[in-house]
C-alpha cells in the first residue's frame, strides 16, 4: 500500500519545476520534489507521495501520523524500501 507520509524539510535546492529538497521522515532522509509546494521552506512538513511534496501541514499533525504509522510498523517499510 503506498500512503502520502509527512516529513520535515531539511533543506532545499533550485527552483519552479526543478525545486527539490531533502525530507527527513523520522530520521530517514530522502529527496522529494517541491514543485506543487512553492511556499515551502526549511523547516516545514510536507505530506510527500511517491516523492512529491503535496501539501504543507502543522507540525502537531505530522507528529500525529508518525504515531499512527510508528504503531503500524509501517516506518520500517520506509526504511528497508518498501515495495
């Protein structure tokens, strides 16, 4: 099952169609394109799918839903690569 997972900007590069930036979901560190998120910035948590960044969200929700997945065993997946 694929899910749209927050994570929190670490940084981030170039700009409009080619913005990327590093995503830190729970201490794994992956690249995600920004471009649906231009108002994004160092700092903010993303929801990302399949390595987009597709919305901005608090962070108190993005806490909530590493709960959630931390309770399903569903960050190990990320971690090993999932399918």
């Amino acid at each position: 099952m694929c899910l749209a997972i927050p994570g929190k900007i670490t940084s981030v590069t170039g700009d409009a169609l080619a913005r990327m930036g590093k995503v830190d979901f729970g201490g794994i560190q992956k690249d995600v394109n920004l471009a649906y998120v231009p108002e994004a910035k160092v700092g903010d948590y993303v929801i990302v799918h399949v390595g987009f960044a597709l919305s901005v969200v608090e962070e108190s929700e993005a806490n909530q839903v590493f709960e959630y997945l931390r309770q399903m065993g569903e960050l190990l997946e990320l971690k090993e690569g999932g399918p």
